[in-house]
C-alpha cells in the first residue's frame, strides 16, 4: 500500500494547527531547527522515522494516521 504523500503532509500541518502550534514550537519540541521541520511539513525533506514516532507522541495518534494509512487516530 503506498502512502499519498500529500494527506500525510497535509496531517502534519492539521495536527500542528488542531494543536495551536506553529512551526517553531514543534520544531523545539523534536529539538530541530524551525526551517528544517519546515522542510519536512512541505515536503521538500523525507521525515525520518525517528520524527514520525516523536511526532505521534507529540499530538496523541498513530503511526498510521500521521502517514494517512488510516483515519483511526
């Protein structure tokens, strides 16, 4: 099964915002500089899985969610 791209990138910038975040908060939260997680979230960089888990404990979700494998949080 592979992964659209775009919802997972779209999840990312859904859960920040859901979450009265911006950039540079999430980004000191996964200790990374704001322009590289800024990458991330628009897709110029992969994330590393590292981040993925990091990010799903940040927000509450799963794995699959985050990646837009599934709409079960």
């Amino acid at each position: 099964m592979a992964v659209d791209k775009k919802k997972y990138l779209r999840r990312m910038r859904e859960l920040r915002e859901d979450n009265d975040y911006v950039q540079k908060q999430v980004a000191a939260c996964l200790k990374i500089d704001q322009r590289v997680y800024s990458r991330y979230e628009t897709g110029v960089n992969a994330l590393p899985v590292a981040l993925v888990y990091d990010l799903c404990e940040l927000y509450g979700v799963s794995s699959d969610y985050l990646l837009g494998i599934s709409d079960r949080k």
